[in-house]
C-alpha cells in the first residue's frame, strides 16, 4: 500500500531527538510559554525571515487573529480565493468581515491576479492570498493592487512552509502570515499547533495579547481575547523538525520532478510549475486533473494507491455559507469537480513513486 501521508514513519525519523526533547519538557515540569516555545517561535522567524513570530494553538486561530489585530470595522471586506480550503473563509466571518471571492487561476490553481481589482469596494481593507498546495502566489500584481488600493497584504501560509517567491520565504510577502502545524502539514506537529509572523512590532504585541485573553501584562486585560497557545510539547517537536524541513520539502520537489517528467496521460492534467523558479514550490500535495476524477480516485485506490480530493465541495456550496449556494464560480467549480492529489511524502521511496506513475500511465 502506498500511503498518502504516512505520518509514523515521517516522525519516527526525528524519534530520538523527539524522545530527548519531549523528556526536556517533562523534566522542567512547565508546559505552556516556556522555553520551547521561545526557542521554536524564535527559529522559526529566523527561518522565515521576519523580525516575530508568535506560537498559537491551530491554524484558524493564526488566522483569525491576525485579522483581528487589524482592527477593521464590521461588513469590511477581505479578498480571498474561491477555491480556498474553508479555514481561511471562517477567519474571515468569524471577525464580522465580509469575504469577497475571487476566482483561481486555473494554470496556478492559485487567487488569479487579474480577477482581484474588479472587485475591491470601497470596504476592501485586505487581500488574503492563499499559497495553495505549496505553490508561491505571485505576488507583484498583489503587491501593486495593494499600494494602489492602500490594502494590507496577509498570507494564509497553511500549505507553504518554506516556499519563496523571488528568494523570500512565504510568510514574510505580506503584512502579516498565518501557519498551520496540523500534523500532515509539511511542517507538523503531534497534534494542533500554529504561528503568525510579521514584520510588524505593534501587530506582533497586539496578537500576542489577544491569543492571551487580551493581556498585555498579568492580570491587566487590554482586549477582550482568547486563549490560543503553542504548548511547549509541540514546540518542541516542531523545532526537532524544522531542521529537516528544507531536506523534506526537496524530496517532495524530486518526487513532483519526477511526476511530472513521467506521467503521461492524455486523460490527466498535470499542475504547472512556475516558470523555472523551482523553489517556490513546496508541493504540499500534487494536485492533478481529470474528467474521471472518482474513476481514477477508484482505480488507484484497487491498485493500493491512496489518494485525496482536496477538496471536493467548494466553500460557496457549503451548507454553512448558504447565501452563496447560488452564486457562481465556474473556474472554481471546474477545479473541484475534476482535482485529486496524489502521494507526495518525503518518505516515499523511489519505488513507490515509480510505481505511481506507471499506475497513473496505465489509466485509461
Ligand atoms: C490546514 C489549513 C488551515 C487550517 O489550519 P488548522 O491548523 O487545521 O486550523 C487553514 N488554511 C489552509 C489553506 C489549510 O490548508
């Protein structure tokens, strides 16, 4: 069977300095804020090259809060692509703010830059870019929207880890980032962990208050907050990991290399790189296209292949947004009725990545 994401033996990598740090933070006997997570949020930053970096529990958390340090006024709008996994859509409402879909494009499966202007308002306050499935959004049509509209730039950087656009890491292209550590991320904790980055001192305090209750100093309340933070455990493995994320992340390029040098099938679409930059990819997952996307999801599968739709219903076809059931978003539709991805983990072996595409090869 080759797994999709086979997350025991992507951690048991790391086990004996996992062990030895995790017996760290039982011997101190101090498990939230403390000296992991300082040295996990401080690398971390270095990493990404932002002056701060703040821990939280998840990634919605990072992402909520760091729209919410913003300030922004009720029915403000955020921009944001329609065919996002629905966590960025929820940081979103979830402070009272109006988002505004754009379509991808469907080359990037990314926010398409040329859809964006015709739809900032009056109320537009930010765009959000997604770095969907580890690939860099190619941020200078942003970056020119946002001076020219004076709008904050945020990334939702869930899937990203590592990436560069233009030689700067994803997470340090906007005013402020949001991770995800979510186990099968390609940084991942052992269980829910997240970060927000910026370059930005009065947004950084500002977040850090208000994943703490809203306190800026003990037992005085600035903000009415909430409790979100990176327990020490986590840190401590995410920082065990990071070391090793550069060495995962390229695997993952060799593998999608090697995919998209081997697999050749008239019935599948495969994902397109951005021009020669092959760094800005982080392949999070190796999304292809097809016609007969449950047919193919089906033959994989009795060929012990394991696969996942990411994602099948898009977010304006969700119960939980019904005021746009009716709306459409056809590039976005199009996306999710015909994307399957399939394995890329960096411990996979050659085998199993030859053998995916010789299956794939062989559909028909
Ligand atoms: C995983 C993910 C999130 C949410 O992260 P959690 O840690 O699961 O809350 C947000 N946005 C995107 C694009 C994601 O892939």
């Amino acid at each position: 069977m080759i797994k999709f994401l086979d997350l025991e033996k992507i951690n048991n990598r790391f086990r004996d300095e996992i062990d030895s740090r995790l017996a760290g933070v039982l011997d101190r006997g101090w498990y939230l804020l403390g000296q992991e997570n300082q040295i996990f949020t401080r690398n971390f930053a270095k990493y990404i090259g932002t002056r701060f970096c703040l821990g939280v529990a998840n990634g919605l958390d990072a992402l909520t809060l760091m729209i919410r340090a913003y300030d922004f006024n009720p029915g403000d709008e955020i921009i944001v692509p329609a065919n996002t996994y629905i966590a960025t859509i929820l940081a979103i409402s979830e402070n009272g703010l109006r988002p505004v879909l754009v379509e991808p494009d469907i080359s990037t499966l990314n926010i398409d830059p040329e859809k964006i202007e015709e739809k900032i308002t009056p109320r537009t306050r930010a765009i959000m870019v997604v770095h969907l499935y580890g690939r860099a959004v190619q941020m200078d049509k942003i970056w020119e929207l946002a001076k020219k509209y004076d709008l904050r730039v945020f990334e939702d950087c869930a899937q990203a880890h590592g990436a560069m656009y233009n030689g700067r890491r994803t997470g340090n292209l906007g005013d402020a980032a949001a991770f995800s550590f979510y186990p099968g991320k390609n940084l991942g904790a052992l269980g829910d962990a997240g970060a927000i980055t910026t370059n930005d001192e009065n947004i950084y305090n500002k977040v850090k208050a208000l994943a703490n209750y809203g306190s800026d100093k003990k037992y005085h309340f600035l903000y009415r907050g909430k409790n979100s933070r990176l327990d020490e455990i986590h840190a401590a493995v995410l920082d065990v990991k990071l070391a090793y994320l550069d060495a995962d992340n390229q695997r993952r390029r060799q593998i999608a290399q090697y995919y998209l040098d081997h697999i050749k099938n008239p019935k599948i679409v495969l994902p397109t790189m951005n021009g020669a930059d092959e760094y800005s990819n982080v392949w999070h997952v190796f999304p292809v296209r097809t016609d007969d996307r449950d047919r193919l999801g089906a033959y994989l599968a009795d060929n012990d292949i394991q696969t996942i739709i990411h994602y099948p219903i898009p977010p304006h076809k969700q119960p939980a947004y019904a005021e746009w059931n009716n709306c459409q978003y056809p590039i976005t539709e199009k996306i999710h009725e015909t994307i399957i991805s399939l394995p890329v983990s960096p411990v996979m072996t050659h085998q199993d990545v030859q053998t995916v595409a010789e299956v794939v090869n062989a559909f028909n």
